[in-house]
C-alpha cells in the first residue's frame, strides 16, 4: 500500500525516489510493520468472532444490516495487512509487490470507503431512531436496505476494478512506486477515483455531523424533561413517602446516551485524520516544485501514521458492535456461555432475566430500538 496506490496523479518525480530522498528508514521498514501486524492478529480475531456472532443474527433491523456489511468489510481490509506488512519491510518480492498494487492496496482502499458509506447510513438510522423512536421497520424497508448495500458494494467494486485492471506495466526495477505500472489511462482513472473518494468522505462527514447534532440535541431535550418529571416526581414523593423511580432509572438513560456516540468517536478516531492529512500529501506529489525533500517525507509519514488509524477502524468496530447491538451482545454471552448480566457494568444494563429487553421499550430515551442496548 504504497502512499501512490492510493494517489497516483503524476508520474514519478526522480528527485523524491532518488537515494537522497529514500522513504525506507525505520518508522515505514520496521514500526508500522509491527504496527500492523499486530492489527491483523488482534482484528482478524476479534473479526472472525464477530462473523460468526453476526451471521447467526437475522437481519431484522437496519442497524443489524448496516453492521453486518461493515464486519465483512474489515475482515477483507484486515486481509490486506500481511501483503503491506512484507512491501513495507522490503521482505517482498517484486511479483508481490506488484500483486500489492494491482490487488491487495486497492481491496483495502474499497474497503474502507465501503465502511465509511456505511457509518454514515448508520449515523442516518440512529438519528432517525432518535428523532422518531415508535417508528416501526417492516419487511420491505428491509429489502430496501439489503438492496442499497448490494448497490453500495457493486458500485465501489466497479469503481475499483479499473485501477486493478489499467495497473499493468511491468516493473523496471526491484524497488519501485506503483504510480510505474499504471498506464496513462489508468493515472487519470485513480484520479478520478481519488476525487470520487472525497466526495464519499467529505459527504459522509457532513452527514455524521448533522445527525449527530441532532442526536444531541434531542437527547438533551429528553434530558431535560426527565430532570422535570424527577422534580415533579420528588415533591409527589415527599409528600406520599414514595421512592424516587425516575432517579433510579437515571444512570441506564446516561449510559445510553454516552454508548450512541461510539460510532462518532470511532468516525472521527480513524477516518478524519487520514483525509485532513491527504491534502497536504496530494499537493506533495503534484505540485513538486513547491515542496523539497524533508517535506515530501514528513506528508508521506504523516500521511502513513494517519492511514494507520484508518486501518485501527477495523480493530474499533467490535466495540460498536457490543455495546450498541444488543443481539450481538446476547449471542454472544450465548456463544461463551456467560451469564446474561455480565459486563453490565460497561454497557449499562441490568443483569435480570429481561431488563435488556423490557428496559428498552420502557424507558423514557428517544433511542428505543431493540437492535441497541
């Protein structure tokens, strides 16, 4: 995953590739090797896990099929991890190196932006849940959602097809940028691709905020009504020597309000970074007078360690999936055969025989679906 797979826009620059200007030194040959291997243990474990939790789950909400695209998503890009791991250490050999080009950098870049669509749909149903909670998911909406993944993944694939295909120059030597093997058609082709991902990101963003706000805002109005229910509640209580339910219930209703926004810490965590960090890497690349050589090494390292953090996505997701879905989570006490009520101290719910459950549909938070918490 050479930084060029992801932005071939120029030709190569033998200023920047020349042995004064080498981007082999210990951060790309040695940390992030180790970096993503240990990635690929840990997520291709906790992944693995996952699959086998989710695809004993029907598909009966959005959220559970949003989340199953995702885990199969991650569980490809953390396929790719080995192949950069070996070009990265200089371990590979050059028909691995090129198969890095043509194949396994180009299945990682899809996946991600796969996932990124994907968080933003499920930023969408969350604000959605929120904003209408007694709304209902029937069959053919369902449908609709396993159709608009199909559609999601046949697009990107089709997007992605030609930089595999149009990346068939043979290398010149053992040592080399992928940019070298793309035909003239294939680098107009990444750069149309480059701009299309953008739009996919910058879109999704814009998304992810929006809904978010107004997730904020909502659950600080239910917040508020429920510290004036409590009031009323307490001067009732005071009078009658009833107990105090509404306080009772208080910690459930804030743990589901901190876990909801996982999925905004995660978009932000692994996804903003790497794209902030692209624009000064592109302009690197394409605008070459502008830069020397310390330069174009700090935005390739920066532009790297960022990428890292979009690959930590795939490491991230389990924890959306266990404290959001409460059907993974259940399936998967099942699976261990743990207790129902364990971990409850983390996720916020009660360890009775059907809190999880009943407590979902009671409870005064805008968030009532029974795919969560």
């Amino acid at each position: 995953m050479d930084n060029t797979t992801e932005l071939a826009l120029t030709p190569v620059n033998n200023n920047f590739t020349n042995s004064n200007c080498s981007r082999d030194n210990v951060l790309k040959t040695v940390v992030f090797p180790v970096l993503y291997s240990l990635l690929f243990l840990l997520g291709l474990s906790l992944n693995g896990l996952a699959v086998w939790v989710f695809f004993s789950i029907p598909s009966r909400s959005h959220f559970i099929i949003y989340l199953k695209n995702i885990v199969v998503a991650d569980v490809l890009m953390t396929l790719t991890f080995p192949f950069k791991v070996l070009s990265d250490s200089n371990m590979a050999s050059v028909g691995l190196r090129v198969f890095v080009c043509r194949v396994s950098s180009v299945l990682f870049y899809l996946t991600m932006y796969i996932s990124i669509l994907f968080f933003g749909l499920i930023s969408i149903d969350r604000c959605r849940k929120t904003l209408q909670p007694f709304k209902g998911t029937n069959a053919a909406r369902l449908s609709h959602r396993k159709l608009l993944s199909v559609a999601i993944w046949a697009s990107l694939l089709t997007l992605s097809l030609p930089n595999m295909i149009l990346t068939s120059h043979s290398p010149t030597s053992a040592y080399f940028k992928c940019s070298v093997l793309k035909t003239e058609a294939g680098l107009l082709w990444h750069e149309v691709v480059n701009y299309v991902c953008q739009i996919i990101f910058w879109g999704n963003l814009v998304t992810v905020i929006v809904c978010y706000t107004l997730i904020t805002k909502e659950l600080y109005s239910s917040y508020a009504r429920t510290r004036a229910c409590r009031s009323t509640g307490a001067i009732h209580n005071a009078g009658t020597g009833g107990g105090n339910v509404e306080g009772q219930r208080q910690p459930r209703r804030k743990s589901v309000s901190s876990n909801v926004f996982l999925v905004l810490a995660v978009f932000f965590v692994c996804f903003v970074p790497f794209h902030f960090s692209r624009v000064p890497y592109t302009m690197s690349q394409t605008r070459v007078h502008l830069f020397d050589c310390n330069l174009k090494l700090f935005f390739f390292q920066l532009k790297e360690s960022t990428l890292w953090l979009s690959s930590l996505n795939s490491l991230l997701d389990p924890l959306i999936y266990f404290f959001l879905c409460k059907s993974f989570r259940t399936t998967l006490f099942k699976t261990l055969r743990l207790p129902p009520g364990t971990c409850s101290w983390l996720t916020g719910t009660g360890s009775g025989p059907n809190t999880a459950e009943d407590q979902t549909q009671t409870q005064e938070t805008p968030l009532g679906d029974k795919s969560i918490m």
